[in-house]
C-alpha cells in the first residue's frame, strides 16, 4: 500500500519546526481554556435542580436544554472562524471568552424558563472557545508543535469534564448550581484579561531561526474529508454512552453511591490525562494504526459495558473505553495538524467544531431514542456498532493523495 495523504501528512505533522509561541504561551493558553470550561461543563449535570425553580417543576426540558449550547456553538463555529482569518485569530479568541462572560451573568440572572434557555443559545452562539482556541493556535504552530498543542487542548478538556461538576457539588449547599452561572462568569472574563497579553499569532518558523517557511501548498483534499469523517464517528461512537451511563451503572450495581457513579465516569477521562502525552509520542508518526486500535478499543470497551454486572468488570470496560478514547483524541489531534498545512485555522477548526458537535448531538439523539425503547443498555451498543463500523472503514480506505 501507498503512503498516501495521511501518512504523508503525518510525517509532514513531525518536522521540528518552531511557531510563533513558546511552551509556556502554549500553556496559559491552555489554562484559560480550562478555567473557561468550568461552568459550561460543570452546571450543565445540575439542570435538573435548576429548572424547578425557573418554572418547570420535573424537569422535562433537562435534556433539550443539554444540547442547546452543543447545537449553537456548532451552527456558529464556521462562521466566527471565518472572521478570524480575516480579522485575527487572538481577536475572536477574546471574543469568545467574553461572549462566555455575558451569556453566564445572563444564565445566572435569568427568573424564567425562556430567559435561561436564550442564555444557553447565547452561550453556545458566542462561545465557541474550543474552537477559537485551536484557530489561534493553528495560525502560530505547525506539525508536532501543533499537533501537541491540540493534544493539550483536550487534556483541559478532559480535566475541565473531571473537575468541574464535582467543583459544582461542592458548592450547591451555599450557592445554588442557578446562581452559581454568576460566580462562574469571572473565569472567563479572567481567561480574557489573561490572553490579552499573549501576542497575535504568527506564522511558524523553521527551528533554525531563519525565515518564515514558504508553505507548499495545502494539504490534500482528501486528508481533511477523512479527517471530518472519523472526527464524526468518533465523538458519535464515544459519546452516545455519556447520558444514560449512571442510569445503566445504577441497573447494573443496585445501591451503588453517586461518588462511585462519578468515578467512574470519569475514569476514560483520567486515563487521557495520564496517557495522552506518551501516546502522542509512540503514534505521531502512525495515525492510521492509532485510529483503528482506537475505534477497536472503543468498541470493545462499550461491548464490555454491555457485558459487565459487577464492579471490577466495569473498571475493566472504562479503562479499556479511556485507552480507545485517548488513542483516538491524540490521533485525530495529529490529522488535524497534517490537514491544517496551508490552510486558514480559523475556518478549517471552525468547520471542525461543526462536525464535532454534529457528531455529539446525534448521538445524543440517538441514545434517547434506543434508550427510551431497549434501556440503558442500547445506547452502549450503539456505539459498539459505530465504532466497529468506523473501524472497518479505516481498513477499507484508501489514503492515496486525491
């Protein structure tokens, strides 16, 4: 078989080249996307105890206004790349953070049900920080430098999914999860003031410290087609999983605490934040084989779930559904790089974002569905049956250039 596009992209994606920021730059960039996350992925669990109070008592409209941001951040990502590319990346960068800003104090301040729910369209309309972070950094970095920034990137994610709802809990007994959107607001604001200081992306330069390198032309077509593809499958397969885990978790360890729940939730999240590093650096240069031993794994650690009625099993199956998820978070990092050569950032992560959220919403969508009809079984084979066919379709591609 051919090299093809990917592998060519990858080793195009491990040249040392220098960007335009420093590690410790990359890093508070880092930061400020962590400490930016924490309301958007902390209060969300808690909106069956926030809508009582605005007016619908049982919460029914919880799981709609779950993916209400989900679902406007990915109608306005490809836009407000766009605009970066045109206007500056750090610009829509701080644009992002402060839309988080408003959209929070007006979440936090909202006495009525469609109130609330247009601070949750605003938050997802003008938010969009994951994005606008991977833009600013896709204009600085390019290759490893990039793909280990991306890297990165999800690691705040994950420990921003880990940290943030427990951080919540914690301060329900003082501050009620509604109100809470309040004090929340001053971390993206505070990520704002941070950037600020961080300077406008610059083109990346070889490490020799010479002159910016002509770019030779974008990467193929086809590299950013398979990249949406699988980035699709793969937060479709993962994350049809998420909403009904606790409830599968409760059928299957009757009396089980919420604190073993949440561990264990949380557990393919911690094997990212342990792995992730060293996984970048044994796969960099063999995405392929990094996709497919990721959709594998996926699959069956889900099948696993299917399978497991006592704790030690379902460890088991976690772990193994966190070594698939890290695989696969790091590798797709690593095509994103490859396919980001020659390419404006802002428009090529915003359009990323809108095939990620895509992925997420449908599956959504789906694990209510089959959940609704079979239980809280069906939406972990679900996504045993999406992984295994995404798997299939890494076998069967071709990754010639065109």
């Amino acid at each position: 078989m051919s090299t093809g596009a990917l592998e060519r992209g990858a080793r195009a994606a491990a040249r040392p080249d220098g960007g335009g920021l420093n590690r410790r730059q990359v890093h508070g960039v880092a930061a400020c996307y962590f400490v930016a996350s924490f309301a958007a992925l902390g209060l969300p669990p808690y909106l069956t105890e926030i809508l009582p109070a605005l007016g619908d008592r049982e919460g029914h409209w919880a799981g709609l206004l779950y993916v209400v941001p989900t679902v406007f951040s990915a109608l306005g990502a490809p836009l407000w790349g766009r605009l970066a590319d045109r206007f500056g990346r750090k610009r829509l960068l701080l644009r992002a953070q402060l839309g988080l800003t408003v959209s929070f104090l007006l979440a936090g301040a909202a006495d009525s049900l469609p109130a609330f729910t247009a601070a949750l369209v605003l938050q997802g309309f003008l938010g969009g920080t994951f994005a606008a972070t991977n833009g600013y950094l896709g204009a600085a970095l390019r290759g490893s430098d990039l793909s280990r920034a991306l890297t990165l990137m999800q690691g705040s994610a994950r420990a921003s999914l880990v940290a943030a709802p427990v951080l919540v809990g914690a301060l329900s007994p003082w501050l009620p999860p509604h109100r809470q959107y309040l004090l929340m607001a001053v971390l993206p604001l505070a990520a704002a003031v941070l950037l600020a200081f961080l300077p406008e992306p610059e083109p990346a330069r070889p490490a020799g410290g010479g002159a910016a390198e002509q770019p030779a032309g974008p990467a193929p077509v086809r590299l950013l087609r398979l990249l949406y593809a699988f980035e699709f499958a793969f937060v479709f397969a993962t994350v049809v999983s998420f909403p009904y885990l606790v409830a599968l978790v409760e059928q299957r360890l009757p009396g089980v605490s919420g604190t073993v729940a949440g561990v264990l939730f949380a557990l393919p999240h911690l094997v990212y934040l342990l792995t992730a590093g060293r996984v970048h650096h044994l796969f960099h240069q063999r995405p392929r084989t990094g996709l497919l031993a990721s959709f594998a794994l996926v699959g069956l650690g889900l099948a696993g779930h299917g399978a497991a009625h006592a704790l030690p099993a379902l460890v088991l199956a976690r772990a193994v559904l966190g070594a698939g998820l890290t695989l696969g978070l790091v590798c797709l990092s690593v095509l994103a790089a490859a396919a980001a050569e020659g390419r404006a950032p802002g428009r090529m992560f915003g359009t990323l974002e809108l095939v990620s959220k895509g992925g997420a919403v449908a599956a959504g969508a789906v694990a209510a569905v089959v959940n609704g009809a079979f239980g809280p079984t069906a939406p972990v084979l679900a996504g045993t049956a999406a992984a295994a066919l995404a798997a299939v379709l890494v076998l069967l591609t071709r990754w010639s250039p065109r």
